[in-house]
C-alpha cells in the first residue's frame, strides 16, 4: 500500500550546518529522492521526517586538481555524463551513469544517494572500487575521508555514523596507459536493475599488466572489489574469483550469475592482449 503522503515532513534548512544539526538530531537526509520514492509507493518509507539537501552548493560540481577530481555529492547522473573531464579520464563512471535508469532518474539521480543507498547491484558502485575512489564525509564533528573500499560493511550498512552525510566523491587521477570496461547485465538495455555489473580497469606497459583493479555489483552483500583474484591475474594464475557469493533471486540465479562474472572478466582480459 502507498505511504500517506501528509504523514511524512520535508525541512528546508537555509543552512549547511542548520540541516547537519537535524540530520544529527534524527531526521534523514533528502536529495533526489529517487530510491524514496520506490519505498513510498510500496508503504515501506518508515522515516517521517526528512531534510533536503538540495539547495546547498557544498554538496554540488565537479572541480578538477592536479591529482584528483572532486564530485559533489549531489552531481546528478545527466551532470556526471556531460563532465568532459569524468568521459575523458573516468569512462566507466560516464558509462555507468547512462545505465542508471532512464532520462528522468538521470535527471533527478545523485551519486550520493546512488552511494547511500547502499544497494549492492547499484551501477556506480563497482565502478567507484575500481576507480580507488575516496569519500569525503561531513558531520557537525567535522570532516572525515575514508576508502570507499572500506565503505560498505554488510548488506544495505555503511560506516556512516548518525547525522553524517556523503559530501563528495574523489577520484584519483591516473596516467594514461589503463585500460578501463564497464558492462552491466540486465533484463533488458534500460530501466533494468542490474542482475549483475562488472568494471574493471588495467595499466598495461609493453603489453603486460603491470596494476589491475576488478569490481562486481551483484555479486555479494555488498559491491566488490575483488583483491584476491587481483592478485592472481598479477602472478598469472588461473583466477578463481573466489570472492564473489551471489544468490539466487527473482531476477536471476545464483549459477547465472556466476557464470557470467567469469565470463565478463575473462573477455577483459583476453581484451587486453589485443
């Protein structure tokens, strides 16, 4: 049954540290609502009480440094696709933003939120592990950094602490000898939550793989970043992809899923021979 809309509070605090202080006392965060909206129409929004975050500009742009770039938290999908910076030097983020839903939920979509809501089949999150991304976290405590590797602690939990938020996304510039893949495994090519998605990326020099960074959504409880079969790619082992442990549910089975993680990793790198 669909939440009762008038049951529900919107604030609209004039001021960055204004809506920190609700979110510390108890209220939840709103940004572009989109993952809200599914849990309103299905009467699952538990939370009564929410604070937008859209009218603040700490938590928006992107702006490029020497040795990183910095994504607002609530850059939204359509903006992360039209950053010539993010299509040039982070293709799979822009690959992965054109696959999250359609043109409205790009439109409307944060990468915060995409981050937050801590889905394990999210487009952007396996994307972000190989990346080696970085969170900047924001509390009236203060600021803090953390490796979003280190992020996702279980099925739909996070290390973020009460009244915190996402403030930005960092993404560490690279050279320009990697060689990055995006490919998410849905129903069909559009307005699919994903079965699975893989993004991997490799530094090749005189034709050998000399870094590799592997990452799965869908796979596990969390998005994966897959270190051990990393590693074993590195020696030239037989990889295992021992890591992953997915399930079976109503949009695939486990056997599927399987299957075709190895499959999408061993076509990245017989990809990289060519």
């Amino acid at each position: 049954m669909r939440g009762f809309v008038p049951a529900y509070d919107l604030v609209t605090p004039g001021h960055y540290e204004e809506a920190l202080g609700l979110l510390a006392a108890g209220a939840k965060p709103f940004a572009g609502g989109t993952d809200l909206m599914v849990r309103l129409e299905a009467g699952e929004l538990a939370e009564r009480c929410f604070v937008s975050l859209l009218q603040f500009e700490e938590l928006r742009g992107i702006d490029v440094f020497a040795d990183k770039i910095r994504i607002g938290a609530l850059t939204t999908y359509t903006e992360i696709q039209a950053a010539d910076c993010v299509r040039k030097e982070f293709p799979m983020l822009a690959a992965a933003a054109r696959e999250t839903g359609g043109v409205a939920i790009q439109n409307r979509g944060t990468i915060g939120g995409n981050i937050a809501n801590a889905s394990p089949a999210a487009d952007c999150c396996p994307v972000l592990l190989a990346y080696d991304a970085t969170l900047l976290l924001r509390s009236l405590a203060g600021t803090r950094q953390i490796r979003y590797q280190d992020f996702h602690t279980g099925y739909k939990q996070t290390v973020l602490f009460s009244g915190e938020v996402i403030e930005a996304v960092l993404l560490p510039r690279r050279e320009s000898n990697w060689r990055d893949h995006f490919r998410k495994v849905g129903a069909r090519r559009a307005q699919a939550i994903a079965k699975l998605n893989f993004a991997a990326c490799a530094q090749l020099h005189e034709g050998r793989i000399v870094a590799i960074r592997i990452a799965f959504g869908g796979v596990a409880a969390t998005p994966l970043r897959c270190l051990q079969t990393e590693q074993e790619v590195l020696e030239g082992s037989a990889f295992a992809l021992a890591e992953i442990h997915p399930i079976s549910d109503f949009r695939s089975t486990a056997e599927y899923r399987n299957c075709v993680a190895h499959n999408l990793l061993g076509d990245f790198l017989k990809g990289l021979k060519s």
